[in-house]
C-alpha cells in the first residue's frame, strides 16, 4: 500500500502544532505495544499520523538508528487486532534529526484492538472507547448494520400495507410480485427461525407506528425569533414513517421562513430565504445517513434570523471526512437509502453535497457550514433574508400568540429596523388612536416580545 508523499515543511508544522486528534507523537524510546495502541486509535478514529521521535512537548530529539525505528514501526503494526496494513513507514530529515512517520489511512474497514483493549484517538490523548462507543463502531463497521436488526416482538403486522402497496406501484412491478419477495430484497424484511420478520429498516419506511420500535427517529422542528435561542419560538415534533418525516420537515420550513422580493434584470420575482432545493437536500441527508443506533437524540431543524441548522446524530460514516466530503461517498443506512432512492427523495450516488454549495453559489449565498460534534454532524444553511426587498418575519412565526395586525406590524418593524418610537408606531397604523397603540406596545411587553428602553418623551422599544 504506497503512503501519501510528506514533506519536511509539512511534518515540521504538523509537530508544532501539537498532538491532536489525528496526531500521536511518540518519543524514540516508545514500545512496539505503544505504537501500536496510538495506530488502533487512529484507525478506530478517522485516521493520521504517528511519528516516532517528535515528544508532546513538540521537541524533535529524532529516532537513534532510522532503519531499527522503521522496522519497529512495520512490526507495531501487526499487532493489533486484526493486523493493521498500513503504507511503509516513512523516514524524514529535521534539521539533521530523523523522524519516522506512519500514516492511517481513514475509513479502515475493522474495530482494533490492543491485548483485548479497544482504544480511539480522542483529542490529544488515546483512551479507551466506552461501551456505547464500541457497539456504534461495531454496527458503523460491521456487516450486520442497525437498520438490518429485527427488533423483538416486530411481526409483518407492524408493516402499512398501504405505504407497501403504494410503493410497488411507484415501482411499476408486476401486480403478481409477492410484497415480501420485494421488501426482502430491499432489506425491509428478514428471514428468522421465526419467518419473516420486519427489519428496523422495513419499519422505519413502512411502518404503521416507527417510533413504537424506536421512539427516537423523529424530527424535531423550532423557529426562533432571533439569532439565538429564546423563550420565544414555535416547535414541532414530527414522527411517522420516514416519507413522511420528510415531507412535514420540509413543509415547516417553508411555513416558517420569510420571503422578500427580489429585482433580476427587469423584473421582480418573489424569493425565500433558504433556497428550497438546498433545504430538502440537507432533511433527506439528514434523515438518510443518521446513526439510527443512537438512542436519546433526534434530528432537529433550528431556525434563526440569520441562518438554520440542521443537525443529525451520528458522526460522518466510514471514510468520510469533512475534508472529503464533497468527493467521497458511504452509505451507512444502505436499506433506507436505496428505497428513499426509488421513491425520488435523494440520488443514491451521492449525498448532494455539491448540489448544496452550487446551489448557494448561485443564489448570492454564503457556501453551508459543515460540522461534527461529538455525537453528530450539523448543517449550517446561511439565510438571504437581508438581500431581500421587504423580508418581514416568516407569517406563522407569532400566529401561537394571537396578537393583532397592528402588532404584527410592529414585530415586522423591529425586524428590520431594530428599534420602533410611539411615532414610527403611529406612522405605520395612523387609522389607531394613540392609546390603543399605547396599548399594543404594552401587550407586546407584557408577552414578552418586546422591552421599554427609556421614558416619556425618550421611549423606544426593541426586541427582547
């Protein structure tokens, strides 16, 4: 397996800058076990380098004789279990010091382990993986994944008939195909020593009620009034099977951003604040690639005044990366991604990635964030509001609140103007007399939407 050439300058930057998730420095001395064990990390991770004689101090005493360290390297490698195979390690000159670099490629198909011990790269430190850690790696790596699990008590009762029917006729498939014969074909079935049975996959899609066998493959939906979390927002929980999911993600989305006019040559065209397309790429990813194995957690969209994100459990699956994730693609929940596929949700060669950032692009739009968290991956969609000629707040955002279109007005105002006087307010409804406007603002404070700064003469009011 050849390694990736490296260069002095980039080994003499990568040591200053430290030992790091993707980085172990060992000094000379360190055991063919300890070798090893930083090689398990990383492959139990998503890969690096281990360099031999660089300290955590960032020193470079170097290696005393480079071919014994090479062949100490090639040697650490075997240890695990099962054998890591690794590219050949790699001797490079510092300053008259010799290192000995060895690289882990990401996405190695296997769960390693040291003496029985499964370890992972986390920070600047190796640990152990916790328990929970491991039975995720083992399902993310594994051939058995979460999705082809049977969940105890599930019988083909548990299954829609109707979203099945509706599916094989999306399919045009012969009227005389046994559903099961498909379904097990797609992975949405089993065969047990109990017959067939329903796999987590088949339930999430066709499932009469999937949050029965797992309470948390829902979406959760909230809409903020401002660039942070607040008291004030409107939420919906969704749940059925996964289409559908889909669907209601995307339809509140839409209810609950604002949209402007937009001046294109000519001509005026009315524009959202997301493009739409973006959207539905970053719920179906979302709904598509989540680690289903995670229990607690579910995906939610988090709606602001400036951007929305979109978060889902689970890191980035096998050898994906955020640097290779335009580029590279893996499929962890291959069942649900192929069916998904067939009902024209996503294209299964890919994760749309490059659909996204194009799509941004030519819309005047910063390009989407790309984040991992500790225990998920987030889509961070920047909002075009401010570009837009009369972007008021999105029309459902204060609806729960029962207020009166004078102080919609208002909220609109302070949306875009930051701060509204008794005057402004007077300006924009001179058909209300002052003390029923006087009365609006004080409702508004009273819900708490707005705060008093100032008195008498001096009053204005902002967004609280």
């Amino acid at each position: 397996m050849p390694a990736s050439p490296l260069t002095p300058d980039a080994i003499r930057q990568i040591i200053k800058e430290g030992p790091g998730p993707k980085t172990a420095l060992l000094g000379a001395r360190a055991s063919a076990r300890k070798i090893a064990e930083a090689m398990a990390a990383l492959a139990n991770a998503h890969g690096g380098l281990v360099i031999l004689g660089a300290t955590k101090a960032r020193k470079v005493p170097g290696v005393g004789d480079p071919d014994v360290a090479r062949e100490l390297m090639a040697s650490a490698a075997l240890l695990p279990s099962p054998p890591l195979i690794l590219p050949l390690p790699q001797l490079i000159e510092l300053d008259g010091k010799t290192v000995c670099v060895s690289q882990v490629p990401a996405g190695l198909p296997h769960v390693y382990s040291v003496r029985g011990q499964y370890l992972v790269r986390s920070g600047r430190e190796t640990r152990p993986l916790m328990p929970h850690e491991l039975r995720i790696l083992l399902l993310n790596r594994g051939e058995a994944s979460f999705e082809a699990q049977t969940p105890h008590g599930a019988t083909l009762e548990a299954l829609d008939p109707d979203r099945v029917r509706a599916y094989i006729h999306l399919l045009k498939r012969p009227p005389d195909e046994d559903p099961n014969d498909l379904l097990l074909s797609r992975g949405c079935l089993a065969e047990t020593d109990k017959g067939l049975r329903p796999t987590m996959a088949g339930l999430l899609l066709f499932g009469k009620h999937p949050q029965r066998w797992l309470r948390s493959a829902e979406i959760t939906g909230v809409r903020y009034a401002g660039p942070a979390m607040s008291d004030d927002f409107i939420r919906e929980d969704i749940q059925g099977a996964l289409p559908d999911q889909i669907r209601q993600a995307e339809a509140f989305v839409n209810a609950n951003m604002r949209r402007g006019m937009r001046i294109r040559g000519f001509e005026r065209e009315e524009v959202p604040e997301y493009p739409i397309s973006v959207v539905r790429e970053a719920i179906v990813n979302a709904v598509a690639h989540r680690d289903y194995s995670i229990r607690g957690d579910n995906i939610r969209i988090l709606m602001f005044s400036d951007r929305m994100e979109v978060y889902s459990p689970g890191r980035l699956p096998g050898h994906v990366t955020l640097d290779n994730i335009v580029e590279e693609r893996y499929s962890r929940n291959e069942a649900i991604v192929q069916v998904l596929s067939e009902m024209g949700f996503i294209e299964r060669l890919g994760y749309g990635i490059d659909r996204m950032i194009r799509v941004c692009e030519e819309e005047g739009l910063p390009p989407p964030e790309f984040t991992e968290t500790s225990a998920g991956f987030k889509v961070t969609i920047h909002s075009g509001a401010e570009a837009l000629v009369g972007a008021g707040p999105p029309a459902n955002l204060y609806a729960h609140l029962q207020l009166n279109p004078r102080q919609e007005k208002a909220l609109a105002f302070l949306q875009k103007n930051r701060r509204i006087t008794n005057r402004e307010y007077q300006t924009l409804c001179p058909d209300a007399s002052p003390e029923t406007l006087r009365r609006d603002l004080a409702d508004l404070v009273d819900k708490g939407l707005i705060l008093k700064i100032g008195q008498k003469r001096a009053t204005f009011y902002i967004l609280k």
